[in-house]
C-alpha cells in the first residue's frame, strides 16, 4: 500500500483535518477480510485521482481515539473529510466506480 498513508491520532489533525484536498480516511483492521478486499481498490484510487483526492488509513487495532470520536462501529468504514468536516460516510467494500460515484461531488 505505498500510496496510502497511516494516520493515527498524532497526526489525523494535520494529514487529515488541515489537507487542502479532500481526504478519505479508511478504518480497517488487518484482520478484516472485507477491509483486505477493499485495499486494492484504494490503493489504484489513489494512484488515479493524487491531485483530487487523499486517501489515508487508519488501523482500528492500533488506534481506539479515533474509531470512537468518529463513531465507527463496523468496518470497513469509509469517512471523506473536506474542509476538515466529514462530508460523506460509506460502510463495507465498494469496487471503485461505486466508490467514486458516491464522492466525486466532493472532489
């Protein structure tokens, strides 16, 4: 996953809140068999679309402040931050052309 970066609580705030694209975060956990499915399509995301669009990584088994302040309950969860305010959230595996339907809007 080269093109994807993890984030975590240290640095959510800068990568994430204070990025001048929009930023879609991935809350996922190793262990996931749907999260795993769902790598490929954003790392291939992110190599499409590097000037409209951020995609980060968050491991829910790393880090607890986050899944819980944004109240994710399943995963994978996907939450697209624009402006620093989540504008759109999407649960489960998607193919890409399902997942850019649902935020091209945003970018």
């Amino acid at each position: 996953m080269a093109n994807l970066k993890s984030v975590d609580s240290s640095n959510f705030e800068t990568e994430v809140l204070q990025a001048p694209v929009p930023v879609l975060v991935d809350f996922w956990a190793s262990w996931c068999p749907p999260c795993r499915a769902l790598a490929p399509t954003l790392e291939e995301l992110a190599v499409d679309e590097p000037t409209r669009l951020r995609i980060v990584k968050v491991s829910v088994e790393e880090e607890r402040e986050l899944p819980e302040k944004f109240g994710v309950r399943n995963i994978p969860t996907l939450i697209l931050f624009k402006g620093g305010e989540a504008v759109a959230r999407m649960v489960g595996n998607r193919t890409k052309k399902a997942l850019l339907r649902e935020i091209e809007a945003y970018l």
